[in-house]
C-alpha cells in the first residue's frame, strides 16, 4: 500500500516536471517493415509519449501499435492519438493467449510473435528514453532482421550456463527462480539463453513460432509450479525467444542499459528506467528535460519551463 502510494506521488511529480513534452510536435508515423509494440496503462501515457518521441527521432520510421485495455479513458487514447500519429491500438483484452498463461505482458509478447509472421518487430517499454546522438545498432538490426535485446552485459550463453549463472543471484522473484531451473530444460546443453530485458528487444520476422512459445511456457510450468504464474516469467520467456531466433544480437553494454545504482549514466545511448530504481536521482526527469529541449529546439517550440525536484524521500 505504502509502495503504490509512493509510486503514485514520484509519477504525478515526474509528469508535471516533464509536462513540456505535450508541447513537442507530433510523431508522423511512416511506414516501414517494422512495427513499434508497447503495452500502455493508464499512468504510463505521459512516460510512453517520452519514450516513443525520443526513439522515433533517431529511426525516423516504423508503424507503432500500443496495446491498451479496453477501460483506458477515451481523454488518454486522444492524447496518445495527438501526439502520435497514425499510432494503432490494440485491445489488451481481446489477445488470444491460447494456451499460454494471461497476465504479467505475456499478452504483449503473445501479440508480438503474432505479429512476427509478416514483419520484424520492436518492443519499446514505455519507461525507456533514447539520449544518443543515433541509434545505428537497433536500425541495423531492423533492417537486417535480426533479433536483439538489451541485457546490461550479460552474455547469449547455454541454458546450463544461464542456471549456474542464476544461482549465485540473490532474490527469489519468479523470474530468477526460473532462470536457476532452465539446465532442467529439455536440451539445455543445446539451447541458448541471455539474461535480457524484456523492456527493449526486438524479434525477427519468422524468427520464432508460438508453438514453441507454448511449448516453453508448459515445460517451465512443469519445472518450476505455481511460481511460473508470478511477474518476471514473460521477461524469462521474452529472453529465450532472443536467444534462440536466428542470428540472435546482444546490444553493447553500455550504450544500451538498465538504469540502476552506479550503473551507466550519459553514456548510454538508451537507457531503461526499471520500476525499483525509475525516479532515483531525479537522473530520468533530468533527462527528459533535456530530450524536450532538444524535440522542441529543432521544431522552434518553447517548451513549459521547469526543472527537476528533489525526490521525495
């Protein structure tokens, strides 16, 4: 209760700090072969608008599809219709997830391999903030059809390799509890596996089937119980469908990165802000800022004047 009420308080003050960026001009969506998917809640419009603003000026193309719950207020689906034109939406409720599990984004990357059978696909979690000067190693990728993901240095390796790995992490999250079984999978010596984030990847077109999807999520049911029903499993399931696409590719460490204690700061090209670290430092508003001011400089809008506050403590 303590953790929603905090979470809340650091998100209202983030939006109003970084409200500028209504401000920006449009994203006109141009077509390309590849297509932008993110899952957008009803507190995450202002973070996406950020994330997808910052992104589409480095790849300048690409369709965008937002999956939205049915519920979303129709004031938030303008906004983000506004702001991005030419966006899609897709109802949240209404993704067959067939024999896979609901719940915890596996609709979203259910929906994601649906859409792998006509073209390459990006996944962009609506708290990542490009801030590099290009993006070349994700356009490369689009263009060439490999899969990639973002995994803060961690190596493509053996799935007996990522278990030994696994243990000596701390935690017991569902995600790692699986991570700490995967040399129990069929072919383990033979199947490959990178500990990623599922928050920034991008998968191949035919790169992957959703049978074997299916297959995964009943073999990792069967190997870890109750547990693989917790958050975290689709990140685990997202990393294995990377690794083992064709051609799988690990974006350089730390030009793409997870934002977290003492980890890569402007150095990155592209930075996702994890929920348990999102607002430390007031490092993602000041950011931010900083992407508004550019977005703004090269269209001639002034952007609302602001500047970060101290984070509540």
């Amino acid at each position: 209760m303590l953790y929603r009420l905090r979470k809340q308080l650091h998100t209202r003050r983030f939006e109003w700090i970084t409200r500028g960026i209504r401000a920006t001009p449009p994203v006109r969506v141009m077509p390309a072969p590849w297509t932008f998917v993110s899952m957008v809640g009803d507190d995450d419009v202002h973070l996406y608008l950020l994330a997808m603003k910052t992104l589409y000026r480095r790849l300048q193309r690409g369709n965008v599809v937002a999956i939205v719950a049915c519920t979303m207020p129709a004031a938030r689906r303008d906004l983000l219709a506004e702001h991005v034109d030419g966006i899609r939406f897709e109802a949240l409720e209404a993704i067959d997830t067939g024999r896979c599990q609901r719940g915890g984004t596996w609709e979203r990357l259910i929906h994601i391999l649906n859409r792998t059978r006509d073209g390459y696909v990006i996944q962009v979690d609506c708290d990542t903030l490009a801030q590099g000067t290009n993006l070349d190693e994700v356009a490369y990728c689009a263009a060439n059809n490999l899969p990639f993901t973002l995994s803060d240095g961690w190596p493509l390796v053996t799935m007996r390799a990522a278990a030994e790995a696994a243990r000596a992490i701390p935690g017991n999250q569902p995600g790692i509890v699986a991570e700490r079984l995967l040399d129990r999978y069929p072919n383990s010596d033979r199947l490959l596996y990178v500990r990623g984030s599922s928050g920034f990847a991008g998968f191949a077109k035919g790169g992957f089937s959703r049978d074997r999807l299916d297959e995964f999520d009943a073999n990792m049911s069967t190997l870890t119980g109750a547990s693989w029903r917790g958050w975290g499993t689709e990140q685990c399931a997202s990393n294995f469908v990377v690794a083992n696409s064709p051609r799988p590719v690990v974006l350089p460490f730390p030009s793409y990165s997870c934002f977290f204690p003492g980890g890569p700061r402007n150095e990155a090209k592209l930075l996702h802000f994890i929920g348990s670290h999102r607002f430390d430092e007031n490092f993602y508003a000041q950011q931010a800022l900083a992407a508004i001011a550019d977005l703004a400089a090269r269209s001639g809008v002034k952007p609302a004047a602001s500047r970060p506050e101290r984070a509540i403590g």
